[in-house]
C-alpha cells in the first residue's frame, strides 16, 4: 500500500505541472501515465500520504470484466487527452485502475462507423508512443516491460495496459458474453519482451495472422 501511496503522489504532482505548463488540450503518451519501475526513482518516502477518492462507476463498458479480473482496484477517470480521442468517438471510457501488485490502463472508444474505428486505429499505431514510432498490421512493436492489448471492432476500439499478462481470450469471453458477438477484426496482443501477435476473431474463435495473406483476408 505504501508503494501505490508514493506511486499515486508522484503521478498527481506529475500530472498537475503538466496541466500547469502546456495547453489543455495537448495529446499525451500513456507512457506519461503508465506505472513503470522508473517513476520511483528520487522520490520521498517521508511524503505525506494523499486522500485517494476510488471513482468506481456503478455502469461502466469495463465493469463486468474488471470485477472478474481486477476486483480488488481502485478506479480513477483519465481527464487527459489522448491520441484517439481527436477521431470523433460518439462514446468513450478512459480509466487507470490500481490493486497492490498492478496499474491498469484500459480505454474503450465507440465510433459511428467501421472508417472512423479504423481510421483512429491506424492513425495511432502510425505514430505510436512519445518517439511517434510507426507501425503497420503484422509489425512487431518494440520490445517493453508492460503488456498491452488492442482489440479493434467494428465500432470499438480498446485499449488494456499492465504489468500483469493479460488474460485476452477471458477478458473477450466476459465482454462479450454470447460466442456469436465475439467479433474482432484485430486481435493485437503486444506482451512485455516478448513476440508481438497479431489475430483476428470470428465468433469466438481466434486466428493468427501470420502473413499479409491473412491481414488481406480480414477485410481491411
């Protein structure tokens, strides 16, 4: 509890003088809100612990899932901008959740229309983290110490952070409770130094994408 005391103190003075020094509606990195060992470095420990107010929703996209996976964290809102949110989504979660071993990034966006999901997914990968490094479909992302999960619908884009294994087919199955919903054109698994793996899923049931051949074959 102590290190998610000193993390969370850190985070809030980060993110105040960045709200203080740069404009409001400036697009930051998750790598400016992710939980990493370097975050640590030259704090305080003799700091005075903050009040943290959990912000739990009673209704959430992520809800179900979370409890299930993460029912010991605490919710808090993002209020930051962040790269897909410049494409226009009609509906959007942003949330950081912590519990005493972990911190969870997880975003869900819902667009109109397959173009604009497609278009914010695109766009983000072409100019991915603080180096705005640029990635295709079926690129391997550079190695990180944190897993990440995209899952690209239709009309949803999500996005899952932590340091844990994500546990991607369980968390479909509780997202999407019926097999026949089960229906994502990208899988993008990105698990910390390891082998990035692109899928796509079809009714519950997960194909990986080895070749251009099978990024060809699922219709974008």
């Amino acid at each position: 509890m102590k290190l998610f005391t000193i993390f969370f103190t850190a985070f809030t003075l980060t993110w105040l003088v960045s709200c203080s020094d740069n404009d409001a509606d400036k697009t930051i990195s998750l790598e400016d809100i992710s939980h990493t060992s370097d975050k640590f470095d030259h704090i305080d420990d003799d700091k005075k612990e903050v009040e943290i107010k959990d912000e739990k929703p009673k209704k959430a996209y992520f809800l179900t899932a979370f409890d299930s996976l993460y029912k010991d964290a605490s919710w808090f809102v993002l209020d930051s901008l962040l790269f897909p949110d410049r494409f226009g989504p009609s509906k959007m979660e942003k949330w950081y959740l912590f519990n005493q071993k972990d911190s969870i990034v997880a975003l869900h966006y819902e667009f109109k229309d397959s173009l604009r999901t497609k278009n914010a997914f695109f766009n983000w990968i072409d100019c991915y983290g603080p180096k705005c490094t640029s990635y295709q479909v079926g690129s391997q992302f550079k190695k990180q110490s944190r897993n990440s999960l995209f899952l690209i619908g239709v009309n949803h884009l999500i996005y899952l952070e932590s340091q844990a294994p994500i546990k991607t087919e369980e968390l479909i199955g509780i997202l999407n409770e019926k097999e026949k919903d089960r229906n994502w054109i990208y899988v993008l698994e990105i698990p910390g130094r390891k082998k990035t793996r692109w899928s796509t899923m079809k009714e519950g049931e997960l194909t990986e994408l080895k070749g251009r051949q099978d990024v060809k074959a699922s219709g974008l």
